[in-house]
C-alpha cells in the first residue's frame, strides 16, 4: 500500500473518530443532563442505549463513508486502496458485499452483535450497576468515537476495493 493510502486511512479513522466523539458525547449530555442515572434496565436504560447506538451507529457511518468514498473513487480523487493478502483488516472489508445497503447493513449487526456485547461485558465485569448522566455522556462520545475511528477503516477499504470499482462506474445503485 502506498504511503498516500495510509495517510488516507489515519485521515479518515482521525476525521470519524473526533467528530463522533463530540457529536455522540454533546448529544448524549444534551439528552441526559437533567435525568437519572441510568441503570441496566427500566426507562433509562444504559444496556438498551448501548445496543441501539452499537446498531446505528455504524449503519449511519458506512451509509454516509462508502458512498463517499466510491465518488472520490469514480472522479479519480482516490485510487483503489488494497492492504494485501495477508492484512486481517482488508480480508475482513473483501468479504463485505458491494452493495452500500447491504454493507452497512452488516456493519451495524457487528455493531449490535459484537461491540455492544463486549461492552456491556466490560459493565458487568466491573460492577457498573447506575452511571450518572455527565460520566455516560462522557463514556458515550468516548467509546462512540472509539468504535466510529476502528469501523470506519474496513468500510473505506470497502468502498475503495479494486474489484467493485468496475461495478461502479456501470452500477451507481451500489
């Protein structure tokens, strides 16, 4: 991979990571600030909060990054970026469908189904039984940011697969 397509990457995890940050944790405190702690369960839920944003998150990431990045493709502002056969990551991103709705689609099921249980574990394990409004919009905007700056590399490694670029150019529903 040339240096440029690493820059690119650091770029976009710096970019995604840092804006979800502040926009998850600002509107996690605007929403929270005059409320209860949140609990593992009930109305103010930080397990279903945990879940839904692991879920929609990432959906919303991938619906805005892969296209995105698929246009700076077709206008040849971007070349196809490839990390090699024995990257982990670009395995992961080749084994993703093309299409943009289907994509993003998984990465939120990743989300929901790997990240937030391993989050809720780490709760767990470390006895979290309330958290107070300003410490979770802190948490929130962190961990948000976190996994926002971790998902989005395999999602442009997605859009930027040399193999779909062809597609692209004749199939502009992907």
């Amino acid at each position: 991979m040339t240096q440029s397509g690493k820059a690119h990457l650091k770029h976009e995890a710096l970019v995604s990571g840092l804006s979800n940050t502040v926009f998850n944790g600002i509107i996690a405190w605007l929403l929270l600030r005059n409320g209860p702690a949140l609990a593992w369960d009930g109305q103010h839920s930080f397990a279903v909060d945990v879940i839904a944003t692991a879920f929609i998150l990432p959906l919303i990431v991938a619906l805005i990054v892969i296209p995105l990045q698929r246009g700076k493709l077709r206008k040849g502002k971007l070349q196809s970026i490839n990390l090699g056969p024995e990257s982990l990551l670009q395995s992961l991103a080749d084994r993703f469908p093309a299409s943009t709705f289907k994509g993003s689609l998984l990465f939120g099921l990743i989300g929901m189904c790997l990240i937030a249980p391993l989050t809720l574990a780490g709760f767990f394990l470390l006895g979290v039984e309330t958290v107070a409004p300003l410490h979770y919009a802190i948490f929130k905007g962190l961990w948000a940011g976190a996994m926002a700056a971790v998902l989005v590399l395999p999602m442009v490694l997605l859009a930027l697969r040399g193999d779909i670029t062809p597609a692209l150019s004749m199939n502009r529903g992907n």
